[in-house]
C-alpha cells in the first residue's frame, strides 16, 4: 500500500501524517487502545513514525486516560 492510499484519519486515532498512518495500518493498529498496548519507542521503531506523531498520539492517549505501554512517551 503506497501512502498515498492511505487514510488521512484510522478509527479513533488523532489525525497524522500519511506515513504515520500507514505505518501503523501495517502494524495493524487502527485504535488508541491498540496504541496503549505499545510502548512509545517502539512505534517509533516504524518507519514512519516519528516524535510529532508521537506527541499526538500521547496527547489523545492521555485524553481517554490511556498511556503508552511502559507508562512513558
């Protein structure tokens, strides 16, 4: 799947870049919930995702009450 196929938004996940998304489509991660069950370092282990998504998806974590996996961004 080219990025270009890509959602701009997945599920309940906040509004990332394109290369964000599909990295984590690839991964299979299409909710926040999904997202907590990772740790921060390890997504952005994926090509693809970096520090400002990483922010974002935090920041909607903490709003559902939800943290990255190993409780730290």
């Amino acid at each position: 799947m080219s990025t270009r196929d890509t959602p701009a938004q997945i599920g309940d996940l906040p509004p990332l870049g394109r290369p964000a998304n599909s990295a984590l489509l690839q991964a299979g991660i299409t909710t926040l919930t999904q997202v907590a069950e990772h740790s921060a370092k390890d997504l952005l282990a994926m090509h693809g995702v970096g520090p400002k998504a990483i922010r974002l998806l935090d920041t909607a974590l903490a709003e559902r009450g939800l943290r990255f996996a190993g409780g730290s961004s």
